[in-house]
C-alpha cells in the first residue's frame, strides 16, 4: 500500500495493485487440487517437520533480537 500510494499517479497505483495480484494468484491456483494428497502419510510427517523446523528459527531469530 505504501509503495502504491508513494507513486505520483493513478494508473501506477492501480498498476501495482493488478500486478501484484496476479502474482499473488499464482500460489493459490494449486490450493484446490492439494487435498487429492492429504491422506498421504509422508505429506502429512513433510508438513509438520517443517512447520517444527520454521517454529525453531522463529525462536531462534526472537532470541537473538531480545539479547541484543
């Protein structure tokens, strides 16, 4: 919203609004068609390692910023 309101005209804004829209619909196209996978187990044992391995370099980088 910043980067949009900091151009100087109306059609750069709605530009970047479109722009990034489309770029942000291509991630979610796929969302539908995931649950054909959810009843596979190693998706499943995938998905919570990784959310575990996010959770640690989230407390990690907290850490880190409070002992600073």
């Amino acid at each position: 919203i910043t980067k949009a309101a900091s151009t100087h005209d109306i059609a750069s804004s709605i530009l970047f609004f479109v722009m990034f829209f489309i770029g942000t619909s291509l991630f979610f196209i796929p969302l539908p068609f995931i649950g054909i996978f959810k009843r596979q187990n190693v998706l499943r044992i995938t998905g919570k390692f990784a959310a575990i391995l996010a959770g640690l370099i989230y407390f990690y980088k907290g850490v880190i910023m409070l002992i600073n």
